[in-house]
C-alpha cells in the first residue's frame, strides 16, 4: 500500500534529506586523488550522520556493512568501501540514506576525481540531467511510466544504456516503500498514478555502454557487463499539488 504524507511528515523526511545533501557534499569536498581512500569518505558520512543525530539507512541494511554505497568507474552501485586510494581520472558514485526521527532520505552523486576525460564528464552530465528530466514528470495526474520514459528518452540518444536490474523506489517510515520500482526506463502512462503525498527516490543508473550488469562474489558490488564506466544520480522527492519537491537538497 502506498502511504500518502502530510506536510509535516514530508517537512520531516526533508531534515533528513538534508543531512544527506550535506554528507554527499562535505565527502566530495574531501577527496584528494591518490590519497583519499572510500573507507575515509565512509566515516566522514557515519560522523556527520551521527552529529546531526541521525542513523544511517544503508548501514547493516540486509547485512550491508557500511553507511554508504561507494561505486568506483565501472562499479554501478552498491561498493562495499575498501582502503583502496582514489586516483586522478576515476569517477565517484557516493550512495546514502539517512534516518531521523524516523523517517529517511536518499541520495546519490556521481563526482570526478580531479581531472576526468571529457567523455566521462558527458556520461556525468547525461545522467544528472536525466534525473532532472524525470524529477519533471513526477507530478500529481502522471505516472511512474512518464517519468521512467522521460529518463530513458533522453538518456538514449546519446547512446547510453539505462540499467535495468536496478530502480528507484517509495520511501518514507522505511528506506524502501510502495511504490516498490520506478524504472529508469519504459512507457508512458504506464504504471501507478501519481498523488499528491507520495514520496519517492528517482535514480537513473546509466552506463556508457551495455546496459546489462554483473554482480560481484561479495553479492553487493554491481558492475556494467564490458567494463565501462557508469553514473547514477539520485533524489528523494514528494508529490504535491504544486509539482515535485526536492527534499535532498541542502
């Protein structure tokens, strides 16, 4: 069932977003290329989660052990934070939710470490604006499908595979609500309509290449089939009879 909120519960869910807006940000200022590890991002994200009070959604969520996604080049989502150091030319995808009060928000950012080459500074901003472009459709009388459509369209004239094994999602009381999938890809007016209260996480997944995907023996890291790179971008949002809200925002 999909639980509608009021505006002062999606006023709640956005202190939350905030703290995640604010985790995503001071991480990626603190990346220094070749000596900036993932694992050190990961305990400025658990600090800055615990400061504001907050639990970190992702942290032994099914048995994940960290309090962020960290995802290097061709890793989509989902990296387990490790001590390897991050070099000059990779791209970032920083993943997290955070829990206040009882309520969460979720968030991802795609960033370059230092200088990257200008087609992986393409697929960055393909994917941020893909999500913007999806973010547009999400209002009250459309459905998911015109946003999943909205995503792919534009995603795909520029060659891009739109993963899809991977989704966004509803997200409120718990990390993972109804509507349970929002595509980055299909049909619209399509799918669940699209009322005023719900609150949802759109999160195009794109890769340079293919869009199929491999799981690594850890059972979390996924990564592109052949190799190329990907980004994924992410906002948590609600539906209100004035259009889409960003609550990821700081």
């Amino acid at each position: 069932m999909i639980v509608l909120k009021s505006r002062a519960e999606i006023e709640k869910m956005r202190k939350s977003g905030r703290v995640v807006a604010r985790a995503l940000r001071e991480m990626s200022e603190a990346i220094v290329p070749g000596k900036t590890t993932p694992r050190d991002l990961d305990a400025i994200a658990a600090r800055i989660v615990k400061e504001a009070g907050g639990v970190p959604s992702f942290l032994n969520y099914r048995g994940f052990p960290a309090s962020t996604c960290i995802s290097v080049n061709d890793k989509v989502v989902h990296g387990i934070p490790d001590d390897i150091a991050l070099q000059e030319g990779d791209i970032l995808s920083l993943d997290m939710g955070v829990m206040i009060d009882g309520w969460h928000g979720d968030g991802a950012w795609t960033y370059p470490v230092g200088t990257i080459s200008a087609e992986a500074q393409r697929l960055l901003n393909v994917t941020r604006e893909s999500l913007y472009q999806g973010i547009a459709k999400a209002r009250v009388g459309n459905h998911i499908g015109d946003i999943s459509h909205a995503v792919q369209k534009y995603v795909e004239q520029f060659g891009y595979g739109v993963v899809r094994d991977l989704v966004g999602h509803g997200i409120g009381r718990n990390l993972h609500e109804e509507p349970t999938a929002i595509p980055n890809y299909g049909k619209p007016g399509r799918g669940e309509l699209l009322r005023e209260g719900m609150t949802i996480c759109i999160e195009p997944m794109i890769n340079q290449g293919t869009w199929k995907v491999v799981t690594d023996a850890d059972k979390w890291t996924v990564r592109t089939a052949d190799g190329k790179l990907s980004a994924h971008f992410e906002h948590t949002l609600a539906i209100t009879r004035d259009g889409p809200e960003i609550l990821t925002a700081e």
